[in-house]
C-alpha cells in the first residue's frame, strides 16, 4: 500500500483538510487503484491522488468546482449522483464529505455498488454534528475566542465560525446551523450496512475545517489549524469530547 505522506510544514488552512482526506484514501489502496471522487469539489485532494500514482475520475455537480478541477489537471464528469454511469468499475469510490446531502440515499448506495469492482473499497468520510454534546460546541466557542483566533479570523458572513462567534446561545446556534435537510450518520451507516460489509467505522476530527472559510491563506493560519486539528484528536481520545468526523470503509 502507499506509505503515508511525509508530514510538510502547511502552506495554507486547506492544505490541512487536503493532507487528512489523501493520508484516508490512501492508507487503504494500493498505489495505481482506480477511485472515482463522488463531490471532488475543486480537485485538491484528486490532484494529490494523481500525483501519488492513482487513476482518478472527479464528480462533482457544481460547473464552477468542475472548471477549478480540470485546471489541477483532474478527469472530471459534471453531474449527479447516483445518475453518475460508467462502462468500467472502480476499485474504490470515495465520498469526501458529500454523502449527507445526496438523495435518495439508498439509492445512492446502490449505484456505489453497482460500480465498484469485486474487490472494491467504499470510503466514507462525513460529520456527525447531532452526536456532539454541549462540552464539545463549548470547547469550540472557546477555541474561536481565543486570542490565536481573534487576530486571524475574518467574519465572513454565514459562515459557522462567524456566527458561533456572535451567538448568544451557542447551543442553539449550532442546532440552527446544522442542516435538518441533511442525512444523519446513523441514517448513512445504516443505508451503507445494507449494502456493504462495513469494515471500520471512526471518529475524527473536523472542527478544523469550520476555519478555513474565515482564515488567511497564511502559514500561521495553517499552523493555528493544524493545532485545532491536533486538539481536537487529543481531547476526543480523553474523551473530553466528542470528535465530529465520521469514516466509513466498506467493502462487497
């Protein structure tokens, strides 16, 4: 299987949400599979994935993330899930953080079926934000007004990190903010379990990637995300919180 990317100093926020979805997939296939990136959104992690020696296809159903992908070099078809078709099966199919909002969700399952080769790997990698607890969103709050944080964040608006920050009742904020029209996790592990054999199921970090809308593209913007990440992990292992990324490998 590949070895694992060498740990680089981040150049920017996003290289650290791009580094944790390559070390995923690749930690699970072998150098040359073949994946097809269900929600390759602007082909970052794609682009990697090519460089790394992977055959990948992108899809996504924005034509502006489509154009942004092909620039990084990345096969990409514009379009639907699960109307994506394909005359030849995948050794994997990837959900990066698309899954919870694809409907019919059974049937989006079933497609993923239908293309992966016999041998095939699911992966999954999605949120949980009804299984997080107060002492969790809390924690968050506290990492947003912490003086790191305040001189490097933008409010940009209707973003989370922003409105967390103006919240009278964070709580209720982060209820709000949620997404009621989204699948659960139990929903999506559910519908996989019918399907799929699921091999592992883990809890992650994902509160980072909340900042990398309202940071600079900057070193020390990196780096405070990366220590956010890191924490994270920590206190979710304590068991001090509740990690909020979900990951899912299936297989036939």
């Amino acid at each position: 299987f590949h070895t694992r990317m060498r740990r680089r100093v981040p150049h920017q926020p996003v290289d650290i949400a791009t580094r944790e979805t390559l070390e995923f997939v690749t930690s699970h296939l072998p150098c040359g599979a073949t994946i097809l990136e269900v929600g390759c959104g602007d082909g970052r992690v794609a682009s990697q994935l090519l460089k790394c020696g992977y055959r990948v296809t992108g899809l996504d159903s924005k034509s502006d993330m489509i154009v942004k992908a092909r620039t990084r070099g990345v096969p990409t078809v514009i379009g639907l899930w699960p109307k994506f078709d394909s005359k030849v099966a995948f050794d994997a199919i990837a959900f990066t953080r698309s899954l919870h909002h694809i409907t019919p969700l059974r049937e989006a399952i079933a497609r993923a079926r239908d293309l992966l080769s016999p041998a095939g790997l699911l992966l999954i990698e999605d949120f949980a934000p009804d299984e997080v607890n107060e002492a969790t969103v809390h924690w968050f709050v506290k990492v947003l007004r912490s003086e790191q944080a305040k001189a490097l964040i933008n409010l940009v608006a209707g973003q989370l990190a922003t409105e967390l920050l103006s919240a009278t009742d964070v709580m209720q904020t982060w209820r709000q903010n949620r997404g009621h029209d989204l699948h659960s996790f139990t929903a999506m592990n559910e519908a996989i379990a019918e399907r799929f054999l699921i091999r592992e199921n883990h809890l992650v970090p994902y509160f980072y990637r909340y900042l990398i809308p309202v940071l600079p593209n900057t070193r020390a913007a990196a780096s405070f995300v990366d220590e956010v990440f890191h924490q994270e992990k920590f206190l979710s292992q304590r068991g001090e919180i509740v990690a909020l990324g979900r990951r899912i490998i299936a297989s036939n």
